[in-house]
C-alpha cells in the first residue's frame, strides 16, 4: 500500500572495481600519493552517490576498456569537470603527463603561467618532469636543479634530475642522487622481509616512483614478463619505459609483441629517437627474415618521414 503510494527509494548500486580505479586515479590526478582522499557527490536530489553514478558516462566507458592506462585516461577527462580549474598549475601538467600529453601540458603552461610561477619549485619540479618525457633532458635539468635551489629536498625534482642525467650517461650523478632518495624514503621503515621492484616503485607507496630506476631494477635475467607488465601500468605514459620494454620482449622471443609495443611507442611519442631508429631497424629485419617486401609498409613509410623530417 504505501509502496505503491509513495513510490519505492532507488537503490544505488556500488562497482567497487570502478571505485577502486576512480580513487587511484584521483589520487594521481591530485598528487597525493598514498592515504585516502576524502570526496563526496551528490545526485540532483541532493543523495551521496558512489563514483560509478557521478560520473556514469567515463564509468560506461571504463567497463568497455580492458587496459589501466586507458581506463585512467577516461576517469581523468572526468575528473576535469570537477576539478580542473581547482588544481594548481604544477598538478595540471602532472595530470598531462601522466595521460600521455606532455607537448599538451606545454601549450597550457605557455597559456596560463605567470612570472611568479618560475618561483614555486612544484611548479619547476613538474615542468622539468615534463621536458624529460619530451626527452629534452638540458632543459629537464636546468629545471630541476631550479627548483632545488629553492627546496633542496623537492623528490620530483630529484627524480627529474636524476633521469635526465642518466639517460645523458651521467650514471654515476644520477645513482648518487637515486640512493639518497632511497636512503630518505620509507624503505628503512617498510614492513616485511623484502620489497619488490613493484613495490619500489609504485606511485602510491612515495618511495621512487622513476621510469628509469624501474627499467634498472627490471633488467636482469630473473624479471618475467608479468613483472615488466605490471610495471608498465605506472609507466605507460614514458617513451622511454615502452622502449626498453619492446627491447625486452624482443631479446626474449617475443618478436611480434616487442615490434608492437615499439611501433606504438612510436606512434603516440613521434620524437623519441631511440624508438623510431630501432622500429625502423626491426621491419627491414623481419621483412629480411620473412622474405616479405611490404610488411607493415604504411608504418616503414611513417618512421622514414619521421627520420628524414629530424635528419636523424
């Protein structure tokens, strides 16, 4: 009787999976590593309702997609509804960069910066982060080293300045500055017999979270490539982790995979020299091996251009 009268209340259904994902995300979205976020939505009723039913349209979307970096991809065009003219503008090219957009991230600091800007060491630490996915490692350094002056203690401006350093072979620069980074991290403190490369290296667990450090510890005999895989969801958005990546699987019989992950490499980072050479080299192998004059010829066509537009 009074069901029928007043209607029955709609029950909100939790996808605690999404949850999961939306509150990694927003914590990489937001820079806070670690912990939990507090945050609260209503629906037009003024009802707290779960992620999944906040923001229905990326929450469709991430149910169709199968891999973290995409998955994170549509929760953090989401979250720019909510947050995007909240953030400051260091968290902003964090937010690019880690979604595969640094020259994006450029063009929006040319927009929106102000003079004072090149004063806040989040902000030179971030945007020397920035410049080292573009692999324009001067400048990275110039920047980091920038914003040191001001915080000596700054970790996102010592990983920056670390791998740029190591990948202008100043190895030993860049191990001194990896170790101290460690020796100031929660390692000392961490619970349990040992720590994984995993676990070294996970953005949420702040110890260091560097793409470079990650390919070092993984590149030895032992590392399967479900440990490489792993790894690759916190560093999908760094040429260079991709790269080393495809070389992995190529020097361990997985041709075809490696060829793939390095074509893509080169396809959604058009300036990272290393890979267009090698995929380049890899085609004319296997078109060699395989007695084959037009395998993946509209992709041979693309990194040609690419060589001869740099005169690489």
């Amino acid at each position: 009787m009074f069901g029928k009268l007043f209607g029955k209340k709609e029950v909100i259904e939790e996808d605690k999976a999404f949850t999961l994902d939306f509150e990694d995300a927003l914590k990489r979205y937001m820079g806070t590593p670690g912990g939990t976020l507090n945050y609260e939505f209503h629906d037009k009723k003024g009802n707290v309702v779960p992620p999944s039913h906040a923001f229905i349209g990326a929450y469709n979307q991430w149910k169709n997609i199968q891999s973290v970096w995409d998955k994170r991809s549509v929760i953090f065009s989401a979250l720019d509804e909510v947050y995007l003219n909240e953030i400051p503008l260091a968290q902003v090219i964090e937010r690019l960069v880690v979604d595969r957009y640094p020259i994006k991230a450029l063009g929006f600091v040319d927009q929106h910066h102000v003079d004072s800007d090149f004063e806040n060491p989040e902000f030179l630490a971030s945007l020397s982060k920035c410049y080292f996915f573009l692999s324009s490692y001067e400048k990275s350094i110039q920047l980091a080293n920038d914003a040191l002056k001001i915080d000596k203690e700054n970790k996102k401006a010592q990983i920056a300045l670390a791998d740029s350093l190591h990948l202008l072979n100043k190895h030993t620069e860049a191990h001194e500055i990896y170790q101290t980074i460690l020796r100031d991290s929660k390692v000392k403190d961490w619970q349990g017999d040992s720590i994984s490369v995993v676990e070294i290296i996970d953005f949420n667990n702040d110890i260091l979270n560097s793409s470079v450090y990650a390919v070092g510890l993984l590149s030895n005999e032992k590392t399967d490539e479900a440990t490489w895989n792993k790894v690759a969801e916190e560093f999908y958005h760094c040429p260079y982790f991709r790269s080393q990546h495809a070389f992995w699987l190529l020097k361990n019989d997985e041709s075809l995979k490696g060829m793939a992950k390095l074509i893509s490499t080169t396809q959604e980072f058009p300036w990272f020299k290393d890979a267009i050479i090698n995929a380049k080299s890899g085609i004319l192998q296997f078109r060699e091996q395989m007695k084959s004059e037009d395998l993946w010829e509209e992709e041979l066509v693309y990194l040609t251009g690419l060589i001869e537009k740099n005169e690489w």
